[in-house]
C-alpha cells in the first residue's frame, strides 16, 4: 500500500480523509487522517493486510501525536525553505 501525506482515501464510511500525517510505530506504518467534508473528524490507522484500521488504542494513539508532529513540522520546514530559494 503507498498512501503519501496530501493524499485522499476514502473508508468504509464514504468518507473522504486527506492523510495529515504518517509514521512508522514499532513497525507498523500509521496515519493522521482528517475528514474533508467534516474537519473536526480526525482519526488515526494502521496498515493492515493493505487495509487501514482505525487505531482506538489510547496509549499508541498518545505516543503517535508527537511523532505526527514532527513529521509535518518537518515537512511545513522544507516547504518555506523551498519557497524562500
């Protein structure tokens, strides 16, 4: 599977999320999704077998939130640096 961040995906609620962020969390790839039509909507998956799960563990979901960050901070980075060349 090879979802990037700006990506689009829609679940199995036809829903459409945009991927905010992904990381790699003791060997798993997980995403930050956002709803489109419904912004307030956040939901972090994994991968699994090529289909994302909805993570509903509060511990990893609490350690994925700084790691999430860093990624799109990182990203949000190389964009200004790009923009200011």
């Amino acid at each position: 599977m090879s979802i990037d961040i700006k990506d689009i995906v829609t679940l199995d609620d036809d829903n459409e999320y945009v991927v905010a962020s992904k990381t790699i969390y003791n060997d798993r790839m997980y995403y930050y999704l956002v709803d489109i039509n419904k912004p307030e909507n956040l939901m972090f998956c994994y991968e699994d077998n090529g289909e994302l799960v909805e993570s509903n563990n509060k511990e990893v979901n609490t350690e994925l939130l700084p790691l999430f960050y860093n990624v799109s901070k990182n990203i949000l980075q190389e964009l200004s640096n790009n923009n200011n060349n």
